[in-house]
C-alpha cells in the first residue's frame, strides 16, 4: 500500500482539517473567497478558520490561492 502524500505544511498541520475548511470556504462562492483570503492575511478569523492552529490558517490560505489562482477572472467579471 502506497504511503500518502504528506501536506506541505506537516507535521503541525492537520490535512483532513485544512482540507475540510478549504471546501466550506470554496462553497462562498469566487468573489466571496477573494475577500475571506484577505481577511485571513490579516489576521483575522472566519467561519471554519476559527477553530485551526496558526499554522493550519496558514496552509487554508496557501491553498485557497492556489485554488482561486485558476479563477482570476470572478473578481472582475
């Protein structure tokens, strides 16, 4: 049996709880991530985020980008 990839951002990170708040914050919709990922860049709790250690918020952020990256065009459009 294969071993699972690690997270990028293990060992204090939890994957399966960053990877459940990243879907929930998904479900707000394109436009409504671009502003919960500013609001996390400073500081700032939201929804799920409240719950994750500093660096789990870190690894939600890393990967909402990565994710909206592909997106760019909801901000304007």
């Amino acid at each position: 049996m294969a071993t699972p990839a690690r997270h990028p951002f293990a060992p204090t990170v939890d994957p399966s709880r960053v990877d459940r708040c990243v879907e929930q914050l998904a479900h707000e919709g394109c436009r409504a991530v671009h502003g919960i990922i500013e609001r996390l860049e400073r500081g700032e709790a939201y929804g799920c985020t409240a719950t994750l250690s500093a660096a789990e918020r870190r690894a939600v952020i890393s990967e909402l980008k990565s994710v909206m990256a592909l997106y760019r065009s909801c901000r304007t459009g």
